[in-house]
C-alpha cells in the first residue's frame, strides 16, 4: 500500500481490490465454546452480543461462571454435540498432560470430535496448541469445504495450510494488558495465601470459597484424587475430636484440592500440631496448609513418607 501510495494509485486501488477480500456475516451464525471459564464466559457473551446463536460445553463449569454465561445460552452434554452445528468453534480450555481417557486434554479436539464438524466450520485457537490433533485437522482441513484453523500457536503440521490462519501471539501485547496480568497475578496469590482460594491455576481446580468465620481455624489439604481420601481425613478429625464446620472438595486431573474450617472452641481440647502431621502423612496426602493468623505459613508436605515443615 506504501508503494502504491507513491504512484499515486493507493486510492484508486483501494476501491478496486476490495473485491479480492470476501468473508461471511457472523451475525445468526453458531458459535461453539469448549470451556467456560473466564475467557469462555465472556466469549460466549460476546458471541451473543454480536447476534449469534451460543452453544457451551463445560463438564466443571462454575456456579460462578454460568451466571456469566448468555441467558439464551445452549449448553451440551459433550464436545461433540457442542461442536455438531457450529459455524465457529473457539476453545477455551486449560492443557492438561494426557490423553482425555488419561485424565488429560492433550489432542481433545481429535478425529472424533472433528468428524462432527460442518464442511465449513472455523476452528479459533488461543489457548493451547497441543488440544488439537494436528493430523486430524490438516485431514479435515486438506478436504478443502471452506473450514478454516485460527491460531496464534505455530504447528509443523499447519502453520503454512492454505485454510489456516496463524497469527502472532499478541494477547498480552498492550501496556494496559500488561498492568492486568501483573495486578491479577499478585491478587491471585494474595487471595490463595489468606483464604485458600484458587483461580487461574492450570493445575490446580477452581475453588471459590466463603469468607473464614472469625476465630475459626481453616485446613487445606491437597491429595491424591482417588477414592476414599475424604473419609480418611475427615477420620483424623473425628478421632481428635475436633468439629467441622464447613468443608469443600474440588478436583481436578488426578489433583484434589480439600479445605475444612473447624472450631477450635468445640469438643475436647486437642493439639493443632497433632492433626496436621497425622492428615498430612496420610497415604495419598501431598500438603496440607493451616490458615490463622499470619498468612502465608503453616505448610506442611509429604515427600515419600517424610514430613516437612
């Protein structure tokens, strides 16, 4: 355009090339979104706002996140029936080590996802590469039936597809982004050392908790998930004779994530001490944390049967 500038044709080529770019209105069409987080959310609000019709899917998805979700919102028991009439399909998923049957999301949008795609159908991309089947979508995408791959993370495979469309990976590109992340970042560990609470881990389940009563003591415990852990806790508390009052358990993967606050003012006197090394050494414990006072101590691990403090 700069050089056509200087020949003086920049504006009569600007009327006449435009029939070289054509596209297709987003309006009424179908936008898929895989993952409903926080990005996901408000994805889907967007789509809506712009006057498509939004189908989800989301198998962990929050209390909280589904009030953010488009009031018309269709949500699906699968990807694949997510995916089945979309035009647009954006995935907003974390990666996960693994196959799906593994417990993982490495490949999730593979050849039986895919074949469920429309001929035409518009793969969006910004979370993590490895989530697609690379040779499954060059297959789909080498049929040629108008379907297009958007990305900002390069593939061997398709980085250079004529139906797909790599881009720089500018998501946090802005100084006003920049300021975001870090603010966010260090509000995200603040609330993790003084309340327990998760959000934005990759490895780690979302969790949402209420405020601490005061005078209440709050236990955090990261094991194992496999069956038969939660009782095993709970037990220790039971035997020192120490009430709950409310507890939480999310997971995620092979990671649980257990928080209990108990009343220290309740039942038999007992030794804080005690309960923490004898939850923290159970089979299958990884960490446990205790919350009171000072925040940002108390941690205790299990490293192959030794505990550390």
């Amino acid at each position: 355009m700069k050089d056509l500038g200087k020949q003086g044709l920049a504006r009569e080529r600007v009327e006449k090339d435009k029939s070289m770019f054509g596209g297709r209105e987003i309006k009424g069409k179908t936008l898929a979104v895989i993952g409903l987080g926080h990005i996901g959310s408000a994805t889907a609000r967007d789509g809506s706002n712009l006057g498509m019709t939004t189908v989800g899917y989301d198998p962990g998805l929050s209390v909280a996140s589904a009030l953010n979700l488009p009031r018309d919102m269709t949500l699906m028991d699968s990807i694949s029936s997510a995916v089945a009439n979309a035009d647009y399909i954006s995935i907003n998923i974390p990666y996960i080590k693994g196959t799906p049957e593994e417990g993982g999301t490495h490949g999730i949008i593979g050849k039986a996802v895919i074949r469920h795609f429309k001929p035409d159908a518009v793969l969006l991309n910004f979370a993590r590469g490895e989530l697609v089947d690379s040779d499954a979508l060059k297959e789909f995408l080498d049929a040629g039936d108008g379907g297009r791959y958007i990305s900002d993370f390069p593939d061997d495979e398709l980085w250079n597809h004529k139906n797909a469309i790599i881009l720089p990976h500018l998501g946090a590109s802005t100084e006003e982004a920049e300021d975001a992340a870090a603010s966010m970042a260090a509000e995200t560990i603040r609330k993790y050392l003084e309340t327990g609470k998760i959000r934005h881990s990759v490895n780690f389940p979302t969790t949402d908790l209420p405020e601490r009563d005061t005078g209440c003591i709050r236990f955090t415990v990261v094991n194992q998930n496999v069956p038969g852990m939660l009782s095993k806790i709970t037990e220790v508390f039971a035997r020192h004779k120490v009430n709950i009052m409310q507890q939480i358990n999310q997971s995620r993967g092979g990671v649980a994530y257990n928080v209990i606050d108990i009343d220290p003012t309740e039942g038999d006197t007992f030794n804080l001490k005690d309960v923490q090394k004898e939850v923290t050494m159970l089979e299958g414990v990884l960490s446990s944390r205790i919350l009171f006072g000072a925040a940002g101590v108390g941690y205790a691990r299990n490293i192959d049967g030794v505990y550390h403090v």
